[in-house]
C-alpha cells in the first residue's frame, strides 16, 4: 500500500513502519487512497441501499432518511433536512408536491430557492412531471412568483440563512410562514441548534394558536430534523489560475490548476 502511494491506508495495519522516499515510482498512483476508490471503484464500495419498495415512489426506492422525509409530508409536520448534495432531497421533495395537487385544485406549494437557476431548474422538472395534470380554466400547474395562498412551504438552500446580505429575508420566511415547511440544505454545521431555534418559534406559534382558537392544535407545530452523513458524489472545490506567462488557459496549465484545493 505505501509503495502504491496509499501512505494513509498503510497506517492502519499494525505493523506499519514508515519508509518515507523509497516509493516506487513504477508502483505509485499518484493519488490518494479516497479519489482512486471514488474514481476507479465506486461500483464495489459498500453502500447501505434498500431493496424494499415504497408504494408512495414511483421510479426509486427512497432510502430511509427519504423516508422519513415522506412520512413528515403525509402527517403535515415540518422538517428540516440535511443531506449531502446530489444525495435526493428536492427529488423526495416532490412528493410533496404530488400530494398537493392530489388532495385539490386549490393547494399550492411555494417554492423558494437563493438563485434563479435553481429555480429554472426545478420549474423544468415540474412541469416534466406534472403538467399533465388537468386544472380548472385559469389555473396553472405551476408559477414562479405564485404567491396566492402558502399551504406547503419548501425552502432549498436553507444555509442561506447564515449569509450575510439577504439573511433577513430567510429569517422572516421562516419565522412569519403559517403552514408546514421542509427547510433544505447540504452545509448546516449545527442542525441540532438550528432545529431548536425554528421548534422554539412554532412552540410560541402554537401558544398563540391554542388562545385565539380555543386549544385547537395542528401536527405541523412538530419540525423533525431528518440527516443523511453519507456522501456518494465526489465534491471537489478548486481554483482556477491562469497561466503566469501569457495571462491565458493553457490545457497544461488547467491540468495543474484543476486539482489545487482552495
């Protein structure tokens, strides 16, 4: 292994002495041991999949972090949920949407995303999806801007909420919005603080609900934290610099930049 180059995979055997500068050249893969597993054997790694269907998913079978994420919509109960990118979340998302416009012609879902090609990118999957669906003359499927009635919330990219310009406005959403919500991010470093921060206002929503309804309550006062730790697509940041000589892109010059960590 270490002649390989895999000097962190010999580490673990006990026995391990370290024989710094004699790799051999002819044997090295000139990488490390996690990118040539995810480049040359993603196929054998082990992974934690369910075999049994999920009668609510058509096309899939939702992991169980998917799951309980499904199991939130159907009770009306609010989520935030914090899995990798490009492990599923806005595709398990659409359920929700699928629900709404099963249930009536009057349910809307609101969906609200950081940048406008997110957005354009899940207008597209929607309409690919559902535009099928027959509707009463004067209604559409789907809208951006659609800000009639707000009975589901999705809300992509939540981490937004930790910048600094425009954090406000997602605080706001969060706080002010009356229906149940699915919060969406790949980078929450403390989802356990932030879930406790959003289930201490839905609690006060709750006490204000209970004397202006006469103790009537709601399943969508509950916010569950739904995590996925396992990532399956290589993420990799990286700088970009052109070359010193010319100030261009040369191809060996963005060979030798492409890999530079920030």
């Amino acid at each position: 292994m270490q002649k390989l180059g895999f000097d962190d995979v010999a580490a673990t055997f006990h026995d391990f002495h370290s024989e710094s500068g004699k790799k051999s050249e002819q044997l090295s893969v000139h990488t490390t041991s996690v990118r040539f597993q995810l480049e040359h054997m993603g196929h054998l790694l082990k992974r934690d999949e369910r075999t049994d269907p999920d009668r609510r998913v058509d096309h899939f079978i939702p992991d169980t972090w998917q799951r309980e994420l499904l199991d939130a919509v159907d009770k009306n109960e609010s989520a935030v949920i914090v899995a990798p990118t490009s492990s599923g979340k806005t595709y398990a998302s659409y359920y929700c949407m699928e629900k709404v416009l099963r249930q009536s012609n009057d349910g809307v879902v609101v969906y609200v995303s950081p940048t406008k090609a997110l957005v354009n990118q899940v207008v597209a999957t929607i309409y690919a999806r559902f535009h099928r669906k027959n509707l009463p003359e004067g209604r559409a499927v789907y809208g951006v801007f659609t800000r009639d009635y707000r009975f589901n919330t999705l809300n992509s990219q939540v981490h937004c909420l930790g910048q600094e310009i425009g954090a406000e406005v997602w605080e706001h959403l969060l706080l002010m919005i009356r229906c149940p919500f699915l919060a969406l991010s790949a980078t929450i470093g403390n989802p356990d603080d932030f879930l406790g921060w959003l289930q201490a206002a839905q609690d006060f929503r709750e006490q204000q609900d209970k004397q202006d309804s006469g103790g009537k309550q709601r399943n969508s006062y509950r916010i569950r934290l739904v995590t996925c730790d396992e990532r399956y697509s290589d993420l990799e940041k990286s700088i970009y610099l052109p070359s010193p000589n010319n100030g261009g892109f040369s191809k060996k010059t963005m060979k030798i930049r492409e890999w530079l960590r920030c």
